[in-house]
C-alpha cells in the first residue's frame, strides 16, 4: 500500500486466514480501499483503517462503515505482536468486513479473539510514521487526514517464494 511516506507491504497469512485473504484481496483489487485513511492511531498498540466513510465521509463517520457485508473470524494460534495485520470487528465476532489494523506492540488480550491475516514485511518505519502524526486525543483520529492516508492499496505476487513450513501465501499487499 502506498502512503505519502513510502510503501507498507503486507504477506497474507492464507494458510490460517484463507477467506480473510481472499475478502482483502477481492476489495484491494476493486479500488475499495484506494483513497481512505487511517482513522484510528493509538501510538504503542494499532493503527486502523478500511472504512470507505473515510473518503469523503463525516469525521462522526469514521470506523463504521464497512464493505456491505461481514466475514467470518478465523482465529489461529498466531500472536498479536508487533506489526501483524488482523481485521478490526465491532463487538459481534462475526462482524468484520473491511476495517483492519496494524498492531504497535504486543497486544496479548487480542489473541483468539481478532482474525490475524497477514505481517507487515517492509515498510516498518512507515508504519511507525504514521503511528506518530498528530492525532485528536479524543477520538484517536488523523488532525490532517492526508497524512494518515492509504493512496493506493494494491495486490501483487511475490513470485520468488520458497517452501516453507508454515505455506504461506504468496500475495503479497504492494505497488503494481
């Protein structure tokens, strides 16, 4: 995904999260994230984003809205720690959709309850840029929204996997 600070590239986990990945990849190929933000940054535990309200909706908006639809979890024995990407939810487990978040640190109390679908595997210190823009305390939300946003959000296949033990994906999230 690309950012006004660089590239963040994302490995999918479709080894523990396969309709989580396909439901990422299917709206990242539609454009649907292109354009939003990262509406929730909480410097030390996640940044949040994949609500299109955040295109053009009302700050009152941000983080309800969602693709239209919901997916089921898919928990695993995979870990919230830093840098693991997992679908944000509202208090129904089986209301995630489109809304994800990159974990700051490690967030035990997370674990087996949020669909952990892929790792940040380049891009870090971007990820830890947009961890620190100025945020509204109150609401955990972007003061400058162009700071917090996701330009273009693109699938790619990183053609150059080896086996592993763990099989995991070969997409990857980055630029065409």
């Amino acid at each position: 995904m690309s950012t006004k600070y660089g590239n963040i590239v994302i490995k999918f986990r479709d080894d523990v999260a396969p309709k989580t990945v396909a439901n990422f990849e299917k709206l990242a190929k539609s454009g649907f994230y292109d354009g939003t933000i990262f509406h929730r940054i909480m410097p030390g535990f996640v940044i949040q984003g994949g609500d299109p309200n955040t295109k053009s909706g009302s700050r009152d908006t941000w983080g309800t809205g969602d693709a239209g639809y919901t997916i089921p979890p898919e928990f695993s024995n995979l870990k919230h720690t830093k840098y693991m990407v997992s679908m944000a939810r509202g208090s129904d487990i089986n209301s995630a959709s489109s809304q994800f978040f990159i974990v700051l640190g490690d967030a035990p109390w997370l674990d087996g309850k949020y669909t952990i679908f892929g790792e940040v595997i380049s891009g870090q210190d971007i990820v830890d840029k947009i961890a620190s823009i100025k945020t509204d305390s109150s609401t955990n939300q972007p003061l400058d929204p162009n700071e917090a946003r996701m330009d273009k959000v693109a699938i790619q296949s990183s053609g150059t996997q080896s086996p592993t033990a763990t099989n995991t994906s070969s997409s990857v999230i980055g630029i065409k």
